[in-house]
C-alpha cells in the first residue's frame, strides 16, 4: 500500500514523502548528442553458497545517464539502483529485496565479495553465465540506452495502454489488465525509474513522459491508433501525448485523473491546505531521504524508512517527487500550451464517489464537500474535450478505482475500445 503522502501527491499535491531536498542536474542538458553507450558488463550469476541465496541473474547495462540494471531471483524481477562498476570495483543496492552487493573482481573475471541482506552479510561469488529465460522479456530499449518495462498481453486494435498514477507501476493495472487483454492487445509500462524501467533525465514534466511512451512504443513495434487509459497523475501524460499527437489516438479512458493547476483551486476552497501542504514539505526537506538512500540501506525499523516513503529506492523517489513537482509549473503549462479539441474521439472519465478515503485527518465533511466540487467541475471539463465524452461517478471508490472497483474501469476500457472500432470501421466505409 502506498503511504497517505504518497497517494495524496495527485489529489491535493501533497508531495511524495521523500524529502527530496537536494537536486540533480539534468543529465538532458548535459547528455552528448552521440548515440548512447555500449552495454557494461551484461550478465553475472551468483554462484550458490552453503546457507547463502539461491543463484541470481543481474544484468547491468550503460545508459547515457549512467548504469542501470535488473535482477531475477525465484522467477521474479527487480530493479537494481546505485550500479557502481570502477576499475576492478562494483556495488549496487536491490531496494525491493532490501540487499545490496560489493565486490571486486580478480582472475577469470570473477566478482568476489559481499552480499548483505536482512539475514546478514553472506559471501558470494559471481560470474559470467547465460542470462535467465526472462532476460529480455518486456524490456524495450530506447536511443539513449534507457531499458523500459512494457507489459504486453493479448492481440488485437487499438492496443490499450495503460499509466499510473504518481509513485506507480505495471502493479497499477494487475486487476484490470488480464481483462483487457481477452479482447485486444493490453500494455503497461512503468515510466523512467519506476518498476523495472531504468531511471531517466530529470526534469520529469508531463511531456518528457509523452515522449518517453512514443519512443517506447515505436522501438516495441506497437503500432497506433491507440486508447489511453491514465490514473491520477498519469492523466497528464496520456493528455499530453493525445493533444501533440492527436493523429495516433482511438479512445481515452481517465480514472480519477488529476486536474490542470489543482492545487491552486484547492487552495481556494480549503484554506487550511497550503498549511498542511508547508509543514510536509518543511518537514521532509530536511530529511534528506535521496542522498540517504543513494549512500545506504535504511532498514525497516529506522523511523526515517517510513517517514521517506517506506522504500530504499532512491532513484523512484527522486522520479516521483520531479514529477510531482512539475503538476503546478511546467506540466500543466504544457498541457495549456497543447490543448485541443478531440472531436467525437470515445472519452470516459471516472471519478471517485468516496472522498473520506486517502484523506487528511485534519479534512472535516465541509473540506470533503470543497475538495468534491472542484474535483468533479475537473473532470467536468475533460469530459468536454470531446463531444463524445462520457463522465461517470463511481460509488464506493476512493482514488484508485482500478483497486476498489476494477470492474467499473474494465467496463469503461472495454466501452472506449467497442466505440473506437466502430468508429474507424464507419471511417474505413467511408
């Protein structure tokens, strides 16, 4: 479950709990032209050790911006961040395992060193091996040698695509997705440094991500047109890519999304919000979660784990939190900047019918009744952007209804999906 914080980055742009006060340069401004790096040494495996864990496969790969890379254990996938390789010197950091590895490397090309978990410090050794049978599975690689996860189910058009929310994944969409994919092809992608797709340049505004999704879904062979599904936050993205690329759309779903410029209209309405807001982002600024993660592994029972978003995942955070942060500025100047008109093109918009769910404790039934209004007349106005649009209010949902009522979002998908094919059938007759 994603903390108070985090789930409320979206909805009244309470930042997501990282205390991210320092900041990065933007590796955009002082990336080479040149075509990116050459993959890093690609494929290790642990070798098993008595009392030690199971063998593991890496791979950790170059990118413009630095290294990234993936880990397999038991079958399943995760991110490796912190990927350090000089000289005969490497170390990275697994955060969902909450282990992490150094190591040097001696004859035969051998790595030897150790790897520290919750259980202790366990002494392994890794070397070259043939990757796992999931070693490429859902990976595109982009220009700049970027790997993002995409998860693609079923056959058909329009492919649906879907984006989280602030602070999500692939994991999103887990009670939707299989649905969808009965009937045409279903993908979910995890944008730069979340899930399983490498970190990218900051700053992360609405439009970095809509050029990310082009580039990911040209380099996969995914071809459009295509119906946008995005929650909260991910409304600005697939806004964005529908209002600069109009031409690649067949239908568009928004669940709960976020709306242009929200905090200041609910500012208007819920005085009492841009105290609450000050007092998370004073308190969290000096914290310093994002050089504290990047240095060491926090465990569970440090109170600056929970207090930072209950993750070791640095790179995430420092995503999220730049995404975040361009809501109110860059973001929705852009979307300003874009706006458009989608014609007849199919658009549901769904909204939340439980505002108690998710929110402050310091909110009273009249702040509940505020936050209502301006939300809906938000989503009022995307429903506008086309004259097909259709908005629906969803009962006993908070703000992810794909988790509280997933049926009500496979329904509107798989609506928007009908609309769409009728709609290019009508065209092709024509």
């Amino acid at each position: 479950m994603k903390s108070l914080r985090t789930l409320l980055a979206a909805v009244i742009l309470l930042p997501f709990a990282c205390a991210c006060g320092e900041s990065r340069t933007s590796a955009a401004a002082t990336a080479p032209a040149e075509a990116a790096p050459k993959f890093a040494d690609d494929w290790y495996m642990f070798s098993k050790q008595p009392g030690g864990p199971s063998p593991i496969g890496v791979n950790i790969h170059e990118t413009r911006y630095g290294l990234a890379g993936r880990l397999w254990r038991s079958g399943k996938m995760y991110p490796i961040r912190n990927a350090a390789i000089s000289g005969d010197a490497m170390s990275f950091i697994v955060p969902a395992l909450d282990m992490s590895w150094s190591a040097t490397r001696s004859e035969g090309h051998k790595w030897t060193g150790s790897w520290v978990s919750k259980e202790g410090e366990l002494p392994s050794v890794m070397g070259f091996s043939n990757p796992p049978d999931l070693d490429g599975k859902g990976f595109v690689t982009l220009a700049d040698g970027r790997q993002m996860y995409l998860d693609c189910r079923g056959e058909g058009a329009p492919a649906v695509i879907f984006d989280a929310g602030a602070g999500g994944s692939t994991e999103s969409w887990k009670a939707v997705h299989a649905e969808i994919a009965k009937t045409t092809q279903a993908c979910a992608y995890d944008r730069a440094g979340h899930g399983l797709s490498d970190p990218g340049p900051l700053p992360l505004d609405t439009a970095a991500v809509a050029n990310d999704m082009e580039a990911m879904l040209k380099a996969a062979g995914i071809t459009g047109p295509y119906v946008l599904v995005g929650h909260s936050l991910g409304s600005y993205h697939v806004r964005q890519f529908a209002n600069t690329r109009f031409d690649q759309m067949a239908g568009m779903v928004l669940v709960d999304p976020s709306g242009d410029g929200q905090g200041a209209r609910f500012a208007k309405v819920i005085p009492k919000l841009d105290s609450i807001l000050e007092k998370t982002r004073n308190e969290q600024k000096s914290l310093g979660c994002v050089a504290t993660m990047r240095a060491k592994l926090v465990a569970h029972s440090d109170p600056l784990f929970e207090k930072c978003g209950k993750t070791n995942d640095a790179e995430m955070m420092e995503q999220t939190q730049s995404e975040v942060d361009a809501m109110e500025g860059a973001s929705t100047e852009q979307l300003n900047e874009s706006h458009r008109s989608y014609g007849d093109m199919p658009l549901i918009v769904l909204t939340r019918g439980d505002y108690e769910k998710g929110m402050p404790p310091e909110f009273t039934d009249v702040d509940r009744a505020a936050m209502k209004k301006v939300w809906t007349g938000m989503h009022d106005e995307m429903t506008a952007f086309s004259t097909a649009g259709v908005h629906r209010e969803i009962p006993d949902a908070g703000h992810s209804i794909q988790v509280d009522q997933p049926q009500a979002v496979t329904d509107a998908v798989m609506e928007v999906v009908a609309k769409a094919r009728a709609r290019q059938g009508a065209t092709g007759a024509n």
